[in-house]
C-alpha cells in the first residue's frame, strides 16, 4: 500500500547555488514501472546551501529513505544526512557521511531503528554537501527518485 503524504523539497542558504532540473534523470529507485526523466540539480556552491526534504511520518515506522545519487566531476564528494522532528529547529545527525559518485548510485537511510521519527507531522530531512568541491564555483550534485517508505502503525 502506498501513501502519498503532502511532502516538499527545499534548497536553503546563501550564495549563488540554486536547485534545478537535470535531464536525463535515472531509473534507479524508480517506482511503478516509470522510465528516467528529470532529476533535481542542486548546483554549487553547496557548502553554503542544504537540502530539506519535508516528509511528515504521520500513522508510519520503520522509515527507510532512498534516492538515486551522483555528482558531477566538480561537484560535492560527500553528503551528511540528518533528521528533524520539531520542523527544523533542531536536527540529529544519521550515520557516516555518504560517499557520492560520478554515474548514478543508490544511496539508502535506514531509520528503522530509530523511533523517534515514526509518526511525526513535522518531519524533516536535511542533506549537506560537504567535502572536496563542496565550495567551487561550479559543479553539482543530483538527486532523483527520492523515497520514504515506512510500515503503517497498527
């Protein structure tokens, strides 16, 4: 069963990055049987920029979040994911900080174990770039088919 929660996408800070589409997008992650179309670009500089991804959690557990992931050869190395439950104010690290590739990968967050996000209104994700190219002047990062998938609460 799927669920589709009122959910948004947000590329904050300062600086002269700005989120995009890029064309082609990729298939990895697609769901329903979809082929590859746009993808977001979230162009440089990144360090100074986060990516917000607003998914309320409201009646699930167990969330998993998945997307396909690349850069391009002067774009952010790296991504640290973290959670917020409050809507923003504060936020939680997840895990090592996530390696991004030249060519389209599938990057996963498993919060499974973590129970403080189940069932929240306000819940957010936040994606930093960081690391070697995180600060250029040009480069990018892209994200497609981004996922959150939980099991309902009985």
């Amino acid at each position: 069963m799927t669920k589709r929660a009122p959910a948004e996408i947000t590329y904050t800070g300062t600086g002269l990055g700005y989120m995009d589409n890029v064309d082609p997008g990729s298939d990895l992650n697609a769901r329903n049987s979809m082929l590859a179309g746009l993808g977001v670009r979230l162009r440089n500089p990144a360090n100074v920029r986060q990516l917000i991804i607003a998914a309320p959690s409201t009646g699930y557990k167990s969330l998993v979040m998945t997307w396909a992931a690349m850069r391009s050869s002067t774009g952010a190395i790296q991504a640290e994911f973290a959670y917020s439950v409050d809507g923003g104010t504060t936020w939680v690290p997840v895990g090592a900080p996530i390696v991004i590739a030249e060519v389209w990968e599938l990057k996963s967050v498993d919060l499974k174990a973590i129970t403080a996000v189940e069932n929240k209104a306000n819940l957010k994700f936040r994606i930093l770039f960081s690391g070697t190219g995180s600060d250029g002047a040009s480069g990018n990062n892209r994200i497609d088919n981004l996922t959150v998938e939980g099991i309902p609460l009985t």
